[in-house]
C-alpha cells in the first residue's frame, strides 16, 4: 500500500508529535526558537510574489553543485545526532535525500556514522567543527576525503562555543578560535571543495574569498553560536551583490517551505538548506518521510516557479518577490 501524502506542514507536525511521544520538546540547536530564527521567519512571511499566469512556463528545477546535477536547489544542512536519535537516525535521512535527488551535510560524529551516510548513495559533505585539537581537524578531513565525501567545511561559528537560548556557552574546552591562516593550511589539504559556514558579513565573505574558498554558507546555524547575529535572510542580499559571482552562496535558518525556496534563490542564493525540517521528517517516518519531504518542496517550489514565470533557476532574481512595506 502506497504510503499517504502528507503536506509538508503535517509532516512538520507528525514530528514533532513522535519526538514529544519519547519525551522530548524539539527544538533548534541553540534549544529553543532564538531571535535570529524568530527574525528569518518574519522576513521570509513578508516577502510577497509578482505572479505571471498569462502565458505558463515549463518548469526545471534541476540544480548543479560540487560536480552533480540534482533535482532541486535545497540541501540537507549539517546535522547531528540528537538525544532523541539513534545511530542509525542519521543513515536513514541520508538514505531519504539519496532518492529525492539532493545531497546532505553531516556535522560532529564518528567514521562510521559518516560511512554509512555514504554507503546510502546520497552525496556527503563534511562540516568539521574548529576543534581545539588541530590533529582532529585534519584527520576529519582527510577522512572525508578517503570516504568520498563530495566537499567540506568548517563551522566559523562555533569558534566560542554552542550558544543556548538560555545563555549558557557549552563546549568552548572543546572548540576553539582559528585563524585564517590556519585556514588557508587546513584547506590546502585536500582537493575538495571547500564551505566556510556561518558567514553573516561582508568582511567574513572577503575573507572566505581570499582564503579560496568554494562556497559559503550563509547561516546563523538555529541561533546556536550568537543569540543577536544577524539574520541570514538579512545578511544574504548584501554578501551576493559583492561576492555572487566570486563564490558559491548557499544560506540556511529558518526555511520550511517550497516557496522559502523560492524566496532565498531570489534573493541571490544558489541553494537553501534545511536542518531542522529533515529531522522533524526523520521523526515522522524515517528516511521515507524525508524522501517526501524533499518532493513536497520541489513540488511547491516548481508550482510558484511556474506561476512567477520562471522555468529554470537562472530566471529567478529578485524581482519576482515584493516586501510588504
């Protein structure tokens, strides 16, 4: 029997119903809804689309990145295993991203954890944690090479810790302060490409440029690392009006929908990553809830293409969207 469809609002809930079912409230990294989140909600909601019904355009969403060709622009962004998860939790989202046709970042954990992520067929990517201990840095990436992963990055953000909601700093004796030039040596250890995430300035992305970077991801990782940092969606338009054409610009926090999608590529994105939702589609069926997941968003954001008269990425910029003043 086939499995029933849900929207991609009711597998939101379903998750969050079968995390709660265990015990647990869900959550964002930094425990709970932060400023930054709550502020990258409401701009998205502001933003409205000019339609162009007259005249319908076939759509493809196709998108291409790190060498592949995938189905949609939207990513799984660098997750980790929870409380509520077990070890395969992570394998099984990796398995729902490999038949939707996109790809997923991982963040802390083990070789196995990261083996069976690839071992699923779903593109990797590494996101190495700025380690204290520089020797495990370097060991996580040239791991991430031998395993075939399809690039990596490292976290800027949680140079000072994970940052709760709550205030409390944990694991600054585990990570630490690097800088670039420390950098520029990690990167030029491997052959893959690489992502410098949590880069809210234009200073961070001039630095990211120079550095050599691939790309940047634009994010405020779920207000984990500062409470008050500026809100991606607010942040990105800047950084892609100087460095669009100099880097791959990939932004995530706060995007639920096909047409958040639709709202970041307009806003000068090349891809939107989702955290997060993967996770809550996770707890609402395993790796084939995120399968439907990820399809309820290509959906969505091909219909509201179709309806802007966009028929392919290259078409959406920011006219298509108006704030609503």
């Amino acid at each position: 029997m086939a499995e029933q469809l849900l929207t991609v609002s009711q597998i939101y809930d379903k998750g969050r119903e079968n995390i709660k079912s265990k015990g647990t409230e869900w959550s964002y990294p930094g425990g709970g809804f932060g400023p930054s989140v709550l502020a990258n909600r409401k701009y998205l909601d502001s933003l409205f689309f000019e339609t162009k019904f007259l005249d319908p355009v076939d759509v493809d969403t196709s998108f291409s990145i790190f060498g592949l060709k995938l189905r949609i622009p939207a990513f799984c962004s660098a997750i980790s295993q929870t409380t509520y998860m077990d070890e395969t939790s992570l394998s099984e989202i990796a398995q729902g991203i490999a038949k939707a046709g996109s790809f997923i970042m991982l963040g802390i954990g083990g070789s196995e954890e990261l083996q069976s992520a690839i071992d699923t067929g779903a593109p990797v990517v590494k996101m190495i944690k700025p380690y204290r201990n520089t020797d495990l840095i370097y060991n996580k990436l040239h791991e991430a090479e031998n395993r075939g992963c399809v690039a990596v990055g490292m976290d800027i953000d949680h140079f000072y810790g994970l940052q709760r909601v709550t205030g409390e700093v944990q694991r600054t004796e585990t990570f630490a302060p690097q800088q670039t030039e420390e950098l520029r040596q990690l990167m030029s250890q491997s052959k893959l490409p690489f992502i410098i995430k949590g880069v809210l300035s234009l200073t961070d992305a001039e630095k990211a440029f120079q550095l050599g970077a691939s790309s940047i991801l634009v994010s405020n990782h779920g207000s984990g690392s500062l409470a008050f940092s500026l809100p991606s969606v607010i942040a990105l338009p800047r950084i892609v009006e100087k460095y669009g054409d100099k880097l791959t610009i990939l932004v995530d926090t706060g995007f639920e929908t096909g047409n958040d999608i639709l709202k970041g590529l307009a806003l000068g994105a090349k891809g939107i990553g989702f955290g997060s939702p993967m996770i809550l589609a996770w707890a609402a069926g395993g790796s084939s809830m995120v399968e439907m997941l990820v399809n309820q968003l290509t959906a969505e954001l091909s219909r509201t293409m179709a309806a802007t008269g966009c028929p392919n990425l290259a078409a959406i910029n920011r006219s298509i969207i108006v704030p609503l003043s």
